[in-house]
C-alpha cells in the first residue's frame, strides 16, 4: 500500500492479486483499502488464453462515504482477438471507464476486482490494480544521481516506417507508438513471435504488435493494460503504474529493465524530440552521466529513434496532470527482481 506522500506527488498504491483457476462465476478479490483518498484506478494482467477462450476484468470501488458502486468492465481480452476490446457508455454517478482508466466523480477509499473466464482453458499469470490520486499543481524535479551513466541497448524500432501497412489497426505507422515501445521490449528480453512474415515490412514484430493489441472499442492500439496483456503472451510479466520521478524510472534502468512511459508535448516543451503529441509511449533505456533521460522514441520525424531528452523537461511532460501523471508500464521476464519501491510497484 502506497506511503502518504507530499503535495506535490502523486499518490500511488499498486496491488498484485494471485488469481486461482477461473470457473464458475469467475474470480472476486476480497474489499482491498487503498490507504488515501484514490481517484483513479487501472489493472492490468497477463494471460494465456487458448483459442476459443477470453477473460473480462471488472472493478467494483467503494467511496469514501463506503457506499459500493456498480460493476464497471475494463476491458475484455483474448490473445487472438474476438474480443479484444474496452467499453465506452459506463459513465454514471460515481465514475466512468476512459477507455483503459476508471476515473471516479468522488474519491475512493476501496475496491473489488473480478475476473470472468469464457470458454476453456483461460488463465491469468498476473493482476495488478493501480490506485492513484494527482497532486494540484505540477511535481517537483528530480535531481541527477550523480551515479553515472547507464544505458541499456534496447533495439530500434520505428513506427513511421509502418505507414500504410494495416489501416484496420489505426491506420498503420503513425498511430502505432504502442505497438512499437512494446515490440522494443520484447525484442530486447529475447522474446516476440517467431512467425513473422517478413515480406515488404521492415520491422515485422511492430505490425504484430499493432495487430496483437489492438482495441476494437477504443479503435487504438495504445490501451496500456493491452499492451502488457501482449507482452505476457511471449512469457514477460507487467504492470500499469504512475511513477513520480526520473529517479524511480533510474531504479529499473540501473536494475537493466526498460520502461515505457507515457507522455505528451508541445514541441518546443521537449528538445530534441522535433514534433508535438497529444499522447505518445516511448521507451527509457537509460541516463547520461548528467541525468538526462535516453529513450527510444518510436514517433521522432526522422528515424533516429535513439534521443537524450532534458532531464527537467522530461519530468515535467511526463509527471504534469495534462499529460499522464507519469503513466508507465513495466514489462519483465518472471525470475528478474524488481528495483526497490515505495508501494507503486
């Protein structure tokens, strides 16, 4: 359960969840406190799910009042699709489901989670929820470690060289940040398809990606539980959560874990990236010895995807409210040990 944290941070509890063999009715987890005044929710899992067969994950909240909302569905998940979708038209007095995040009216103090399974075989590896609430003006900086630098070679990928290819996935390469931070990931710990049909694509593995994590609600492959879902299915575990510093994503790069990470700019707020983004995803795979951020950045106008961003205005991009209030997911093979946390990981 997350630490009570200064104003200007964001709050931050997230809880794994052992899930048994599903049958029945599904899976319900016990009432789960979350320790402060909560005002969002996001969970996300990793699953194996054999053909014919699909999972849907639900959050039950309780307000601070301790009056229990209804059910909302977030998101429904099969490996092959059919359904692979979020649902919009849940809003009501309490909350609404935004796309891949339940965004409560009123704070929540508690909440439920609940996993059904359709058709045979379906399992759940992981469950996570994460519980947060954003501070009212913008975090703090971080100041460098002064460690040294590290950088982690996570392998290029580069969505704009997909344009065209796919256009059921949204529209091919210029909407496919997601799918190519993630194929990143998995390139780097080894893992992906092994069935890749290389004809005319230079990168197959983000086409596949596009194709593996698409939303058929959101009509997007950027769904972050999705993302972490696909991963699973090459034997990676993951999680959604709010990081609140450069320093915390410091911790996984100098542990050799990549991070993708949430953010959006105008360009002049972030230099060196040369282009504006009303929501993008890249990869952190390390800093310079003066702190500054290295990434992967997937949507660069120019193909060189490798960049050293601003330390300051990294942060202040990545961490404000009207950008994701530092929405990252995590994505690491099962034996590989997590850095030290502060109860968001």
């Amino acid at each position: 359960m997350g630490p009570v944290l200064t104003v200007d941070r964001a709050r931050v509890a997230l809880t794994r969840f052992t899930v048994p063999p599903i049958a029945g009715d599904g899976w319900t987890s016990d009432e789960h406190p979350i320790g402060f005044p909560a005002t969002q929710l996001v969970p996300s899992w990793t699953a194996r799910t054999p053909p014919g067969s699909w999972i849907e994950v639900e959050l039950q909240a309780v307000t601070a009042e301790g009056r229990r909302t209804r059910w909302y569905v977030m998101g429904r998940w099969s490996e092959r699709g059919g359904p692979r979708t979020s649902v919009a038209g849940q809003g009501d007095e309490d909350g609404d489901v935004a796309v891949d995040t339940f965004v409560a009216r009123r704070p929540l103090s508690a909440y439920r989670v609940r996993v059904r399974a359709c058709g045979t075989g379906a399992r759940v590896d992981g469950l996570a929820v994460m519980a947060s609430a954003l501070p009212a003006r913008p975090p703090a900086g971080s100041p460098p470690s002064g460690a040294g630098p590290v950088r982690l070679e996570v392998p290029e990928h580069w969505q704009h060289a997909h344009a065209g290819h796919h256009p059921e996935y949204d529209g091919g390469g210029a909407n496919w940040c997601g799918p190519a931070a993630t194929a990143m990931v998995l390139a780097y710990w080894g893992r992906g398809p092994d069935d890749l049909d290389r004809a005319g694509c230079p990168q197959p593995a983000v086409d596949h990606a596009a194709r593996g994590t698409y939303d058929s609600g959101y009509l997007g492959t950027g769904n972050w539980p999705f993302n972490v879902a696909y991963a699973g299915s090459y034997g990676l575990r993951g999680f959604v959560t709010r990081l609140r510093s450069a320093a915390e994503l410091e911790r996984f790069a100098r542990a050799g874990i990549p991070v993708v990470v949430s953010l959006s700019f105008k360009e002049p707020e972030l230099p060196g990236a040369g282009y504006s983004t009303s929501g993008n995803l890249i990869v952190v795979t390390g800093f310079t010895a003066g702190g500054d951020v290295r990434v992967n950045d997937p949507a660069v106008p120019d193909g060189r995807v490798r960049r050293v961003y601003p330390r300051a205005a990294f942060e202040h991009v990545w961490l404000r409210r009207s950008g994701s209030g530092g929405i990252a997911y995590v994505l690491h093979p099962p034996e590989m040990s997590l850095p030290e946390s502060d109860g968001n990981w």
